[in-house]
C-alpha cells in the first residue's frame, strides 16, 4: 500500500513516463513468472529497494530501471505479504493500494 508520503511522486508525470518505458522494455510480462518458464502480463511496477521518506526524491532509487521489477498481482501479493491471502477477493493496484477485485 503506497504511504502518504509517496502519494504525490506515484501521480507525477515524471513516474508515470518512467512506469510506462519500463513495461515496455520488459514487453508487458510478469518478470519473475517468465523466469520460471510462465507467460503472463504483469500489473504492478515494483521497487525493489522499497521507497521511503529517505529516498523518495532520489531518481537513482525511484526512477532506475535497474530498482524496477514488473509483477503480475499473484508475484506483486507474494513479495509483500509472503504468498499469504490476506482475504479473497483483494488485491494491490498499480500504486500498492489494496484493492477490491471483480
């Protein structure tokens, strides 16, 4: 779930430009399910060094492609609550929110 403090960098255009050249350089595809031999599309552009207060204005840690990961929301889910379901029908969007799911 992004922080408050990280509300206003997750809506710039300066990340949502980042986001999008990032999806694209891993053609749209869950990163760690092609590692292991699965295609799926991925949902949610991960930090791997986690943002905080510290580092948010930082673009080595919040704009580098080397920082980034592309997840679908199962390997998103997995790497923040360790594979356990928090309750069915829940997921994280795009932004780390927990969301309802249809």
């Amino acid at each position: 779930m992004a922080k408050d403090f990280a509300l206003t960098f997750y809506n710039s255009t300066t990340w949502k430009r980042c986001r999008m050249a990032y999806i694209k350089s891993v053609n749209g595809l869950c990163e760690r399910c092609l590692a292991n031999g699965k295609i799926r599309t991925g949902d949610i552009v991960h930090h791997k060094t986690p943002l905080t207060p510290a580092n948010i204005n930082d673009p080595a840690v919040t704009l580098n492609h080397e920082n980034l990961e592309y997840l679908c929301i199962t390997c998103h889910n997995d790497e923040h609550i360790g594979g356990e379901v928090l309750r069915e029908g829940l997921s994280f969007d795009e932004h780390g929110q927990l969301v309802e799911i249809n």
